[in-house]
C-alpha cells in the first residue's frame, strides 16, 4: 500500500482566491428542510409553483422542492444585470422568460441572495402584474446591510455579513458554484490577475 503523502493541500487557486467556509452543507440542508416545513405550514393545502432565478438559485430549488410535501410545480426566469464582478448594479433585464402562466398559482420566488434587492423588485413587480393568487419571495442568503429597496424576503435560510460569497449556485466570473457549502471568497490582489475589464462583462451577461 503506498503511504499517504503528507503534503498540504492547496487552499489559494492560481488567481490567489481563497474561499473560507461560512455555511457548510449540512447547515445548508438543515436549514431548508425547516424552510420547506414551514412553507407547507403556511399553505397546508395549496399546490405551490416555485419559480426560481436562473443560474444562482437552481441548487436552493432543487432542494428545496425535494423537501416540500404535497404537490409543486416549477419553472424557470433568467435576468441579467450590469454592473462590478462582486457588485450587482441597479439595471436589471429579463434574457428568459417563464414558460407558463403564473395567473392564479400559489408562487414561491426562489433566489440564491438577496443583496442590494434590485433584482427581487424588478421581477415581483413583473409577476404581481400577472395577477398570482399568492406570491412569496424565498432566499437561501440575506445580506440586509446592502439592500437600497424596500423588498422583504418571507422565507430566510441565513442573514449574513456584508461579503463576497461564493457556492451552492452562487458564483464568481461564473466559477465556485458547485461548491456544496458557501464560503466568503478572498483575493490575493498580489497573485496574478484575471482582467477586472473581462470579469465585468461576464458577469454582466449572466446571474
Ligand atoms: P441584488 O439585485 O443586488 O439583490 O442582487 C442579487 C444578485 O446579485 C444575486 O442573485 C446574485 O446573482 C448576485 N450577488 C449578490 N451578492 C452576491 C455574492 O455575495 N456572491 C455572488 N453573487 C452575489
Ligand atoms: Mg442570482
């Protein structure tokens, strides 16, 4: 049997990022089956239609609608926003559109973070106009020192500091979203640079 060597393992990527755990997964996990028992509480009887807000929210979705009993449906809204690779501008777009009619449903808006709350504003907005029966707002992450709107979120998985995170969906220049936990991402501004000029356009093109 070969010896396990007893290098340590890289912590700090090429780019000098580094991502510290903030909520591991298991917390993650725990904390949405509460979310979900308590969603169902809430509309004992009513099928639920979640929406979530692609790409970032697609984790907190799957789990999310695994652990809800009763009968879910859902659907999928992209937008884009223009803005700093770790900052999210006012100016928000639609790039995909819902597949179906939300008129009448019991709507669960499911979204990764919810930061300055532009994003939430525009598509509430967007969706109270197509007259849902109930309309809810679900985020995985909360950061309230950031919010410029008067958005409230009905269902929280964590209230967090102000800081850059990454994983569970939520990325940086469209990386660390596989990650299972969400950590806070640091950089080495010493460690070779990836272009701020090509972060912001990629960001700017995709959540
Ligand atoms: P808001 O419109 O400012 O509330 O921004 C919401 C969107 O910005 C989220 O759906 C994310 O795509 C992105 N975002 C905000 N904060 C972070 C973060 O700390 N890490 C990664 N993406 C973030
Ligand atoms: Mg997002």
């Amino acid at each position: 049997m070969p010896k396990p060597r007893k290098t340590k393992r890289r912590s700090t990527n090429l780019a000098g990022e580094r991502v510290k755990i903030l909520i591991s997964g298991g917390r993650i996990q725990r904390r949405i089956q509460a979310l979900a028992r308590q969603i169902r509480r809430d509309f004992p009887e009513e099928p639920l239609h979640l929406v979530s807000v692609l790409k970032g929210g697609v984790f907190f979705l799957t789990d999310l609608a695994r652990s809800i009993s009763g009968e879910v449906s859902f659907d999928f809204i992209a937008v884009s926003s223009y803005g700093q690779a770790t900052r999210s501008s006012g100016q928000v777009r639609l790039t995909r559109d819902l597949d179906s009619s939300i008129e009448g449903k019991t709507v669960i808006v499911v979204e990764d973070i919810l930061d300055t709350g532009m994003t939430l504003q525009y598509l509430l907005r967007l969706f109270q106009q197509r007259k849902p029966k109930h309309l809810r707002v679900a985020v995985l992450l909360d950061k309230p020192e950031r919010r410029i709107t008067a958005v409230h979120a009905d269902y929280v998985g964590f209230s967090i500091p102000n800081e850059f995170v990454v994983g569970y969906g939520l990325d940086y220049a469209e990386r660390y979203r596989n990650l299972p936990y969400v950590g806070v991402l640091s950089i080495n501004p010493t460690a070779k640079k990836v272009s701020p000029k090509r972060m912001d356009s990629e960001q700017a093109s995709r959540r």
